[in-house]
C-alpha cells in the first residue's frame, strides 16, 4: 500500500476521533468564525465577493458575514479567503501550516448542501486538517525552505480529505481525490504581504472541495499523488521527504493537539516577542518616548519571514517583527487594529520601529524568545519567553478564544447572532444538521 | 525593470502582431475547435460538464459541443479541458508546452463577455501564448525534467496574459494579473494517463482568466512573480533558468512560429516513429502477420515519457510509443479511433506492440527517428525520418488542417455548422464581434 492509499484508508474508514480532539476542531471553527467575520468587509474581499457575484452561481452555500449565497466552490473560496485575510487564524505548529483556512471551508460548504449531522461534520474536519498536517510534516522544512507557502500546497490535499469524508467515499475513490487535488498544490512565498496570499488557501479549499466531488463521479487521478515518481515528493520537494513523518502512528495521534490558536494577527513566529514585550510593557507602565532599543534573540524563521523593517501598509505590517514589537510596545496590542495602513504609518510606531531588531539563535524554539528593552534613564529591562500565548505548549483557554471571538464577531453579526453561532459550535456534536451552524454564519 | 514587469510591457503595449503570426494564431484555434469538438462528449468531460451544471452559474460563455452556457471561469475551465484530452491540440516544440488548451479558452471566454473585435480577440491570444512560451523557455528543459507539466505551470501566466490583453490592462495591472495567477501554477506529471492530466491546461486557463479579472478590480500581487526571491524561477525551478530566454527579441520574433499541428492524437515526441512506420507500410503494403520486429531509434524524452508496453485503456495509449507504432502498422493511422479502450486492447495491436522496442540517441531532434522493421521473410525495411509532420521544419499544410479538422467536427455540429464555424475562424480578424465565431462553436 502507497502513502496515498495508506492517508485515505484513514480517512475512508476512521470510526471514532477523541473528544478532546474534537473540542480542538470546534475551537478551532470557533477562531475561524472570528477571523472571517471580522475580515468580510475588507476591500480585497469585496473584490472576491463583486467575482462570485458575476460568476452568477447558485446559492448553495453560506459566505461568512455575507449575505450572498452561492456555489459550493465559491463559498469554500471566499470563506477560505476570509478566514486567512488578516493571518489570525490557526497554526500547525511544527510545520507553520494554518489547516482551518483551506479545509473548514470546504468541509462546511459540503455538509451544508449535504445536510450532514455536525458530529460527522467535525469528523470530517479532524480528518481532512490529519491529512494536511500530515503531508506538511511529510515535506518540512525542505519544502516551506524552499519557498513554497505550505498552507496551500499541503492545504488542498486536507480539503479533499475532508469532502472526500463528508462524500463518504472509498479508499479508492479517496485516493483519486487525492490525486485530482494534489497536482493543483500551488502557492510561493513571494506572495506574502500581497492581497494573493490568501488566495493559497482559497483556492486550495475550492479546488480540494472540486476534485473529491469529480471523483466522486468517477473522474480518475493517479495511484499515488504522493509518493509516485512525478508525485508530490518528487516534484515540490526534491531537497527531501519523509514517510516515517507522514504514517507514523496515524489514527493513534492527531495532529490537531500541536495546533495553536493566536494571540495577535499577524505571522506567528514574532509572537514570543510579542509577549515578552507586552509584559515588559505593562509591568514597567513603558511609553514609547522612554524606549532607546527593543533587541531580540529569536529562532531563525522570525528573520526569514518577518524581516521587514520598513513595512508601507497593514499588510505588510503583518509580516514586520519590528512592526509587531514596536505596535506591541505602544498600544499593548497585536489585533486588527494594530495593522491598518494608518497603525503602519504612525509616527509614533514608526519612531520605536527604527529601534527594533533581532539576532537568530538556531537553539531556541519557534515560539520562544529572549527580549531586552533599552531605556532613556540607562536600565535595561530583559524576559524570556518560553513558549508564547497560543502555542501547543501554552494554549488559549477557551475563555480567551471566546473573549477574542466576541471581540471580533460581535460587529458584523446582528445583536445576539455571534453569542448564538459560538453557542452553536459548542453544541455542534449534538446537532442532526450542521445547517443549524451555517445558517448563523452570514447576517 | 523585472522580467515579469517587462512581459506585462510588451503584452500591454504591443500594437502590431506580423500577419504570419495572426495565420498561425488561426490556425491554431481551427485545431483546437475540432479536437476539443472530437472530446465533447467523452466520458471524463461529462462530469466535468455536469460539474460546471451542479454550479449553477450564468449562462455568459459557450462551452464548445454543449448547449451549456456558464460563467466565464467554468467555460474557461471546460473548453480548456476539451482541448487537451485527447493530447491532439498543438505544442510549442522547443518546450513541448501545449500553448493553445490553456490560452485559448481563456481568451475566448473573456472576449465573446467583452465583444472583442476579432483582430483584438487574436491579438490578445498571440500575446497569451508569447508570454506561457515564453516562460516555459525560460526554465527549459529544468523544469520540466523535475516533473512538471509545463502546459499547466506556464499555462496560467499565458491565460492571465491573454485575458489582461482582452481586459486592456495597464502593465501594472498585468503585472498583478500575472502574480496572481502565477502563484496558482501547478500540474505534476504523475498524473499522464488520468482524466486529470487534462485538468492542467483546464484550470490554467480558468485561474488566468480569474487573476486577470481580479487585477483589474485593484487586487494586488507581487512586483516580480517570475524573478522575485521565493517567485516562480526559484520555487518552481530551483536547477535553472535564463532570463535571455525569456526576454531576447521580445516583441521581435514570435513563438507561434515554433508551434506545431499534431497529424497523431498522441504524446508529439512519438510522432517520427509514427511517420515512419505509415510510410513503410504504405510503401510495402505490410501486413501485421509479417512483423517480426520494429525497433527505433529517438530522442531521449521518448523513453522518458512513453515508454509503457502494456497500455491498458485509450489514455495510456496515447502515452506508449509501442502502442503508437503498433497502430500506426495495423490501422496507419494515429487517429481518435486508435486510442480507444477496445484498441488498446485488440489482440492483433498487441501482438505487434508486443514486438516494439526503443533506444534512445540523444543526437537526435525531438522531431526525428529512425526505424527498422524485420519481417518473417527475413527483409529488414529501414526508415529515417528527419522532421516528423507538423513539426516547425515540416509544418502541416492548411489544406491537410482543414481535413483533420472536418473528420473532427463534422459528426459533433449541426450539418453545415462545422463548414461555418471554419470559414468565421478563417474571417476572424474582419468579424467586428467574435460572437460571430463563439456562437457558432455550440451546436
């Protein structure tokens, strides 16, 4: 048996998932609610949204925070497309894969029209997020090094794998899907900080959500997308691969348990810096006239990715460590609010983002950081932050998921509508129709 | 300036295509018509079709051979899907690109929504396929040795380039279009011999189509796609590239003139063995029963992508040089009717396929062979072919693409509607509206 075959035997024939992981997955919608709900109004997505609208599709599916309605690809690439625009939502902590955005939408969009229960639902979910985790593992790091955004190109397999369930298809068909999906794994890094980088898990939603119905109905894709000679591996990973990483123990362990959910709303690498001066910060009562230095020692992805001292709008601000600790020392913050073009061009943020910078240490952990913060009167101040709020090993209670969906929600929804959805997800396993959480989904 | 700004100049600003060249853009499309007519109705397109029903969507684009009229990303999708599954459509020789299956559909969707004069619709695909050969020549042979299928990946910046020239973009919208759609590139070559291999040019052509529509609604991508740090020549094609290749002459020479009409509907790299085993045939009048042994010798990249001595259905036949050549004897010919299940499994095209073999010289040109067959009589017959036919040095005539066209279409379209559809092709570049010839593609 290949790799692909042996990922969707799980996925056909997995009976029982953990009730702690299925807590994860309703976290998890949760957070993506949130995120989505928050970003529906944004002007790119109004460019995706006035897309689907001329498209003229069917109204099929729910578009989070939108009142139109429309194709089941449509719906998983717009809310697909939400759910990552302001890079708030989940990560896959080992591989820096976000597995909500492109797999809940398209799991979503399908239950929906299939009037699944929301057990089988979240099953499908738990799956298709195993799968994407487990292909990301699989090629990490040689594949992301490489420069290829592993949101999308291990995301679309996740997508198949979670329609493929909600379809209840067999091994065979699963692994067609797979295949159908796979050879359409796309998106570079060079996108990042471009309204086209969330568009990665977008269109790896829609096109995972396409290939699991064409196999459905017979469309044919190849024995192994994985591990065939011009597969996967082979093609987008050449500098290597592992399949220890992608079968070991699967169906014993989820993957699900090393996914955070984020604090602040932007790439997560700088959230230990974050944290560490946000802490400074409120326990020194600092004011951005007194601070003559902010330096980091941080592991290495931070300078890889998020090296962008002067960052020209909020997007970009996203992906500027010196942008995150210089907005974290002046509004003690890391919402949407602390990335518009305006936060981005402030004066004040501007001043203490000059003295922002960092050193790599390969020893330390994606989510850990040594911060020291130089002051005007000579004192030094100094944290060491072990693993950052929001991490596997540091998690959000479900009290500050909350807290962080309600600020986020509570807008766009009318009075009462985004308690109602939270209520919803919570109770989702006791639902016989998921409809009961998409329909609370748009206004 | 960038490589990929300086495509978007010549694409935004070109004003004169040479009349050769708008020839061979007609030309082209009269091919892609009647293989893509050829299609219509096979299997794996009417899942497709009933893919693009399910959906729901306007009826703004025809479909050719369907009454379906949908938007125009699923017309995209289809027509490009039509074009290329029977691997009948025309190839860029130099890269082995299939340029028309994901450019023209794309183009021709946009223009017929646009009511582009015929001149215009032309111009815009001429630019479309310049840009996808373009790049493929760029990262040529690297690329494709890894194992992408260069018609998907390079196919997408064609598409993107086309419809933004239909679009009339500016050059930095163009260079939006093209980073948007340049980060969907994709297509690995596991899936040759699947329904999905066609799904390449197919979804190209439909996210092309998107990122132009996307840019010119102030969508924002990358500066530099193809050049940028972590863009498409260093993710998808870390072994090498020449920016010469892609920039020399640019706007001076066209490679349209290095694109070729397949005679067999088969992998192109087969062709001279099939050209020399008709003509033996003919000329010996050979009989299948005197077959002792037909033995070639051919260019590396037969062996690498054809080599398949048991072909099981139609679609692997056209990826089995033995298939082809034993075809080629039995029926002396490299029609749609000799890649049919049924034929791939005719016990008399097996027992001469059985008595195929190859070995590779990598002095010769892709489009060259030599051959030998040995008879039961003991004669050995020998053939040397230097430029297979529809090659760029032994192009097909347009008397020998208007036959091939006709045995296409002709049973698919209303009678006389194929005759029509020819001549409106013919005409393009006088028609004031190319509804002209899009109304005429369905029945």
């Amino acid at each position: 048996m290949g790799p692909t075959q042996a990922i969707a035997k799980l996925v056909a024939s997995t009976d029982a998932v953990p009730s702690r992981t299925v807590h994860e997955a309703k976290r998890t919608l949760i957070n993506l609610l949130g995120v989505a709900l928050a970003a529906a109004h944004d002007q790119p997505a109004e460019v995706l949204v006035r897309w689907a609208e001329a498209e003229g599709c069917a109204p099929q599916a729910a578009v989070i925070g939108r009142t139109l309605r429309t194709s089941l690809s449509n719906a998983a690439l717009l809310n697909a497309y939400l759910a990552h625009l302001h890079d708030y939502d989940d990560t896959h902590f080992p591989t820096v894969l976000h597995p909500s955005a492109p797999v809940w939408p398209a799991v979503l969009a399908s239950a929906e029209a299939l009037h699944l229960s929301g057990k089988a639902t979240l099953a499908a979910f738990v799956l298709g997020a195993e799968t994407a985790c487990r292909l990301a593992l699989s090629v990490h790091p040689w594949h992301y090094d490489q420069g290829w955004h592993i949101t999308g190109t291990a995301g679309v397999f996740g997508a198949a794998a979670g329609v493929g369930r909600a379809l209840d298809l067999n091994a065979e068909e699963l692994t067609n899907a797979l295949g159908i999906a796979g050879t359409q794994a796309s998106g570079v890094r060079e996108m990042f900080g471009t309204d086209a980088k969330a568009l990665h898990p977008a269109k790896a939603s829609s096109n995972g959500l396409q290939a699991a119905f064409l196999a459905q109905a017979g469309f044919s894709g190849p024995d192994d997308i994985i591990g065939g000679r011009r597969g996967f591996w082979a093609v987008l990973s050449p500098d290597g691969h592992s399949e220890t990483a992608l079968l070991d123990d699967l169906g014993e362990r989820w993957e699900l348990d090393n996914n955070g959910l984020k604090p602040y709303a932007n790439g997560v690498v700088a959230h230990p810096i974050q944290d560490a001066v946000i802490s400074l910060r409120n326990a020194h009562h600092l004011r951005p006239a007194q601070i003559t230095r902010i330096a980091a020692r941080v592991h290495p992805l931070v300078l890889e990715l998020m090296d962008r001292p002067l960052p020209r709008r909020g997007l970009e601000g996203k992906f500027s460590y010196q942008h995150c600790a210089a907005a974290a020392l002046v509004d003690g913050a890391g919402h949407d609010a602390q990335f518009t073009d305006a936060r981005v061009s402030d004066p004040t943020i501007a001043s203490v983002r000059s003295r922002v910078s960092a050193t790599v240490d390969p020893s330390l952990g994606e989510d850990e950081a040594y911060v020291t913060i130089a002051l005007d009167n000579g004192q030094t101040l100094a944290q060491h932050v072990t693993h950052a709020t929001g991490s596997p090993a540091n998690p959000m209670t479900d009290a500050a998921l909350e807290e962080k969906y309600r600020l986020l929600a509570s807008d766009v929804l009318p009075p009462g509508q985004a308690e109602r959805l939270l209520e919803a997800v919570w109770r989702m396993d006791e639902a016989d129709d998921v409809v009961g959480v998409t329909m609370l989904m748009a206004p």
